[in-house]
C-alpha cells in the first residue's frame, strides 16, 4: 500500500513539493480538492476520510490528531514540517 499524501495549505504555497513528489509517482492532494481557506477540523475530516498522511506546517493539526486517536481510531499519519 503507497502512502498518499495532503499537502495543506501552508505546504501548498510551496507547489514545487507537491510537483516533485508527483513527478516521483507519489499521489498527492492539496487544498484545491477540498477550496482554499478550509477550515482545519474540514482538512482533518478529509484526510481521515481518503486515507491520506497530512503534510503541514500548522501545530494545530496535533490536538485534532490526538483527540482522534484517544477515541479509539487510527488515521495515516502526520508530517509536520517545523517553519
């Protein structure tokens, strides 16, 4: 199983990652599949939904993360690129 990425929005400014991570055959979303300007608990929800591992230079992500996993389930990761 490959793991898939979500480059949020703050990675996102950045479209030479996403370019060279699809260049290399790594499937990659970003926030243009779910609108610039969604709000994180969204983001969360849709990378839980699709499977994805999160990319992201916003710390908020970890409470979102952790609340999920003290509720019993798993999600497929997080990256958190420090800035």
């Amino acid at each position: 199983m490959a793991i898939k990425f979500f480059l949020d929005e703050c990675v996102t400014k950045s479209s030479t990652i996403a370019e060279q991570l699809t260049q290399k055959g790594v499937s990659v979303h970003t926030i243009t599949s779910i609108g610039q300007g969604t709000k994180d608990p969204n983001v969360f929800h849709y990378v839980i939904n699709y499977r994805l591992t999160l990319v992201t230079m916003d710390d908020d992500f970890f409470d979102l993360f952790q609340e999920h996993l003290n509720s019993g389930q798993h999600h497929y990761g997080l990256v958190f690129i420090e800035q």
